[in-house]
C-alpha cells in the first residue's frame, strides 16, 4: 500500500449513503448468521433470504437472458445475458464468476443478476454468469474444476445445446470477469486456459477483469490488521470461508489462496491474458490485490491498477453508489481497449 493511501484511510471514515449501509449491514449479518462453527452453513434457510431472479427471454432495458445447462449432475450451469439493442453483427463474451465467498450467491441471486444486465447492456458483450459448486459441501478444486468446464463446452459451439448463444457472440474475443471469490476463480482458470490453450480452438481469451479479488495468506497483512472488522470481509470471516474452501490440513499459504506467494504458480512463460485489477481503500484484502498485480507484473503480464481510495469491498454492485457506474465504464473501456487491440504500451492507470 502507498503511504499516501494509509494515511487516506486511517484518517477517514468509509462514508456510503444510508440505503447502501443497511445493505452492506444486512449481508454482513446474513452471512454471520448461517455460518455455523461447525464449518456448514444453513442453506435451507439462507436460500429463504437470497432474492432470485429468474431468466427472461423478453428483453428488460434491451437485455434478455436465460438459463443454459452444462452438466447436471452437479448443477452447473450459466445464465446468458444477451443485449438486444445493438446493430453489432461481433460482440465480446464475458465469462463471469460470482462473488461470495465460494459459500453464497449464484447467478440467479438478485444482485449479480441486475450486475451482469448492467455489464451485457453498457459494454455491450454477451455475458455468461457461471453457477458454481459452493463451499463447505465442494471444496477446492471443485469451483475450479467447473469454470474451466464452461469454457471447454463453449469451445464446443458447434454443439446443440448452444442454440441459444447468438450468432453476434464472439468467441474469439472472449474475457474472464469475477468479483472477490469469483475473481480468484478467473484468475485460476485464466492459469489453467493459458496451460491449455492449444486445446482452446474457439474460445480465445483476451482479457482478465479482476474486481476486488478475495485472496489470503498465514501472514497478516496491514490493511488485514488495520481493517480487520469491516463489513462483509471482516478478518474472521475471511477465515471461516478459506478454512471450508481448502482441502483439509492446508493453509492459507495454499496456491489457490496465496496466489503470489510462496507457493505461487509460475506464469512467466504462459500466454497469461492481459489484466485490469480493481482495489478499494477500505478493502481488507487491498495489500493481497495490489501484490497481485505485482506480481503479474514481475511475471511479465500487461496488467492495469485502478483504486477507489474511498469504497469498501463489492461497492460496485450497489447501483446508488456513483463509483458503481465509473467502474462499468472503465471495464467498458478496458473492453473496448483489448478489442481493438490498441491498448498502451503503459497499461498502470
């Protein structure tokens, strides 16, 4: 962290309008509260409270979506959002992966719905939103396992089962996308498609967006300590979330954790693709992300920073919140940007 960003946040309050903090309270408290210490959650109950939306094929604001089955045996499967006024005849696919925790949410809870309409309208791409198997009852590498299975059936386009993806959706112009968790889970299939990519005959991957990403490590860091009760990623959570996620007798030193630690995967000599981070000032896991970028860095990746000294942990996904809106437009441009392949030498915002 920059000494001019501690002394920012240990010098003010995080300050959010009063609808997005009963929020930002609400979820806390939710997830609190289903967590048992016994490492299982509730899930009866807790799906009582997890708003859904459900699919639908007549356009909302010029996006209509529907749900795609992958593999049934264990629920995988992805909304498609799908953007309806466009005169484009070559759109972007976003594949994206979910946040919480690896424990909560799926594509259809309200939030992540209403996140991926907005990104299939604003960029405008076709978005996949990934249903993923959660923690404690499928552990690492389970969540792994079924993001890179989606890429591999989209690879298979000629595939029936494929009816539903238009013919304007460039596969060839594809981006991995996730917030918190679900930006670890596409910085790990993002590893696994670059040792793989001679397999990947359609599905091209051009671009990481990495919004907040939920990593970790045995050695606490400043912003950790510092920022250790804040809301949704508190220190104790985080805990409980890495200790049912992981195989058990590892620790948060593990490669899916601590990804440029220790233990850190070599990609230095993999087609690794070009990446845009974004880090918040109120964040706990901000000193994980900006030596994740580091260390992308060092690897030789092109790779882009953007901070929100003043917000908190999954802030983009409360529409109120005017930085919500700023980060869309700048995936937008970072789209945009790797589309055209005209992105600056320079990629450090």
């Amino acid at each position: 962290m920059s000494a001019n960003n501690k002394q920012y946040s240990d010098s003010h309050s995080l300050v959010l309008p009063w609808k997005t903090r009963i929020s930002v309270s609400a979820l806390s408290a939710v997830t609190d509260f289903f967590r048992r210490s016994d490492g299982t959650v509730n899930r009866r109950i807790l799906s009582l409270l997890d708003v859904k939306a459900r699919p639908n094929p007549n356009p909302v604001k010029g996006v209509k979506s529907s749900d795609i089955t992958v593999d049934p045996s264990r629920n995988l499967w992805f909304r498609l959002f799908v953007p309806t006024d466009t005169a484009s005849t070559s759109l972007p696919v976003v594949i994206f992966f979910h946040g919480g925790g690896f424990t909560f949410l799926s594509p259809s809870s309200f939030a992540y719905d209403a996140v991926c309409r907005r990104f299939a309208r604003t960029l405008p791409a076709v978005v996949i939103s990934v249903n993923y198997r959660l923690s404690p009852e499928h552990r690492y590498p389970s969540q792994y396992d079924d993001g890179f299975d989606v890429i591999q059936y989209l690879n298979h386009r000629s595939s029936s089962e494929l009816k539903q993806l238009p013919d304007f959706a460039d596969l060839s112009k594809c981006f991995l996308a996730g917030d918190s968790a679900g930006a670890n889970l596409a910085h790990h299939v993002a590893v696994r498609a670059s040792q793989e990519g001679t397999q990947l005959q359609v599905v091209k991957i051009i671009g990481l967006i990495s919004i907040q990403p939920f990593f970790g490590g045995e050695e606490r860091t400043d912003s950790e300590l510092r920022l250790r009760k804040s809301p949704i990623v508190s220190l104790e959570r985080t805990d409980w979330l890495w200790k049912v996620f992981l195989p058990q007798g590892s620790d948060k030193d593990h490669e899916a954790v601590n990804v440029s630690g220790p233990n850190a995967v070599d990609i230095s000599g993999l087609e690794y693709p070009e990446t845009v981070v974004f880090v918040a000032g109120f964040d706990p896991l901000q000193d994980r992300q900006r030596s994740y970028y580091e260390w992308l860095k060092k690897s030789g990746k092109r790779v882009r920073l953007i901070e929100y000294p003043d917000m908190m942990h999954a802030f983009y996904i409360f529409p109120e919140l005017p930085q919500s809106s700023q980060l869309i437009a700048q995936v937008k441009d970072f789209v945009s940007h790797r589309c055209s392949s005209t992105m600056p030498e320079d990629c450090t915002l």
